[in-house]
C-alpha cells in the first residue's frame, strides 16, 4: 500500500465507535470519513452528546474505531503495537483539554518538561525548549509557579505549552476554552491561532461559535455524523 501525500495526516475512512452499556450499545460516531492535513486549521461542532470528543479522541490515537479504518502518515493505526500507539501520541500529537489535567505536585515548568523527558530528550535541550514553550505562552515569569497558584487562563496556557512540547504534528483541544471566561478565552484562541500559524495542524471541539469561527474549515455533527461541512 502506498502512503498518502507528505501533507495528509490523518485519514478516517468509514468509522464509527460503539460503546456497550447497560441498556444496550451506543453508537457515539457513525460511518465517518474525514482527512486531516498538514497545517490545517478545522472546527468540530454540534450538540453535546453528538459524537464530537468521541471522533477527536479516535483522531488522536487514544481511542479505536469498532468500524472503519483509521490512517496516521498512511499506516493503520491498529496494526500498532500499544507501546508505538503510546509513541506515536508522545512524539506527534499534543492535546489540549477543558480542564488542563496539569500534575498538581509539579510547577509549570516541570509540567512542560515531562512529556519531553518520556521521549528522552536530553536534560539541557528539555531546559531550554520548556523556557522556549513558557516564553511563547507568555508564563516564562511564572515558570516556578504550581497549578493552584495559577488562574485558568494560565493553566491552559501551560497545558498548550506541555501539549507542543515534543513539536507534534498535529494538535487536538476539546473545549479549550470552557472553562474559562471570554476575554480570556478569546486570549487562548489567538494563543491557538498563533500555534496553527507556525505550522502544526489543529483540530478543535468547540460548542464556542466565535472559536470555531477563526477556523478555515468547520464540521458539524450530528447524531454521531458529520452532518455538513464549510470552509472559507
């Protein structure tokens, strides 16, 4: 099988994920195809409940597909051992939460650091990229501060400086900016802009219409589908 083009990331064809409940299954996300390319700036709305975390998790490595295949620089993610699955999420994808999941014990700095130590980096290249990534999200003041000394706007800021710590190729956030209030939401989505702007694919979920608005490419969903599709 030949890859796809150097500029496609990841490619989903046809999948869906279903979940055993009590009740019964549950379909989350239903029969979809969708190609995440280099560079790429796209939104995923729709209802809560829809499907929307659920595909981003599967975009992400971290979740498997019940149907369908899912494509990373062209190889089947479920060909992949667990460990070049863990791999592949340490040294290409970065994730960005609503709820930051900073280590609470460790300072900013040390959260940054860490994904960049599981990938062995080099103790003086961690040094200098964390101050690089702490510089960029404008906390280089603040790199000895704890999470509990820190507002939510400086959290995620932190939580996006560890998620591009290893310069991931593509770069996924659900609800970035939930928790958060407007002004300093809008704050993270030009941090997020900028991030894109340098060149890392980005894919956001977002019930935020003004975010997802700054997106190039927006996909509805609905129902477990990709229900329409716009870009500008």
């Amino acid at each position: 099988m030949n890859g796809p083009p150097s500029s496609l990331i990841v490619r989903a064809i046809g999948v869906s994920r279903q979940f055993t409940m009590p009740a019964g299954p549950v379909t989350a996300v239903r029969d979809v195809t969708l190609e995440i390319g280099a560079g790429e700036h796209a939104a995923i709305r729709g209802p809560s409940g829809c499907g929307k975390s659920t595909l981003l998790h599967m975009l992400g490595c971290v979740d498997s597909p019940t149907a369908g295949t899912l494509l990373f620089d062209g190889q089947d993610v479920s060909s992949l051992s667990d460990a070049a699955r863990s791999r592949l999420r340490l040294r290409q994808i970065g994730f960005v939460f609503q709820r930051f999941f900073l280590l609470p014990m460790l300072t900013a700095a040390e959260n940054v650091e860490l994904p960049q130590a599981e990938a062995g980096a080099a103790r003086d290249d961690r040094t200098r990229r964390t101050r690089e990534l702490l510089e960029f999200v404008g906390l280089g003041a603040r790199s000895d501060h704890r999470p509990s000394q820190l507002s939510g706007g400086e959290m995620q800021r932190v939580a996006i400086a560890r998620a591009l710590a290893n310069r991931p190729r593509l770069l996924l956030a659900d609800e970035p900016t939930g928790e958060l209030d407007q002004s300093t939401g809008e704050q993270i989505a030009a941090l997020l802009d900028r991030v894109n702007a340098d060149g890392t694919a980005l894919v956001i979920v977002t019930h935020d219409g003004v975010l997802a608005d700054r997106a190039r490419r927006v996909l509805m969903m609905k129902d477990g589908r990709i229900e329409r599709e716009s870009t500008r």
